[in-house]
C-alpha cells in the first residue's frame, strides 16, 4: 500500500536492490556494478520494508514475482538466477 506524495500528488515508492547492496563488494570485485536499473525495483513502502523485514516466506514470494519481471535482466547482466537471489535474502 502506498500514498499520494505531498509534492506532486504520484503514488510513493521507493527504490531496492534486488540484489542487495551487501553483494556489492562481491560483485565489483568481478568490475560489475549492481547499482543499475537491471537490478533496482520500485516498491511501496509497505512491500520495500517486507522484503527486508519479513519471514522468509513472505520474502521468497515477493522474489518470485519480482523475478517474473526482472529474471531475464537479471540472467542476462548479472549472471542471477532466482535460486541465487533467494539465497542472498536467506542470510
């Protein structure tokens, strides 16, 4: 669930990572950046703070359908299946 911004009355979302930034250092050391639009996801803040906060169920689904939607960017650039990802978020 998101809100109107006060600002210009646009749904409010924030930015994430799908591969979170705790990979960067693992990820530069190959000179690859994650901090590109193949890897960033617009989320309401409801789901943003799930991703980051929730129980590992909740988490694996919300993967999944961001995956349906990112999974072939995130192949094809980052060498990131959905398994992968998964186990970034199971730390």
């Amino acid at each position: 669930m998101t809100f109107e911004r006060g600002i210009d009355s646009k749904q409010y979302t924030e930015a994430h990572h799908l591969i979170p930034y705790t990979e960067y250092d693992n990820y530069a050391d190959q000179n690859i950046c994650i901090d590109r639009e193949q890897n960033i996801v617009s989320l309401c803040p409801n789901c943003h703070r799930k991703i980051h906060h929730g129980t590992k169920d909740e988490i694996y689904k919300l993967l999944e359908v961001l995956f349906e939607n990112r999974g072939l960017a995130l192949e094809r650039h980052y060498g990131c299946d959905l398994n992968k990802l998964k186990n970034y978020y199971a730390k």
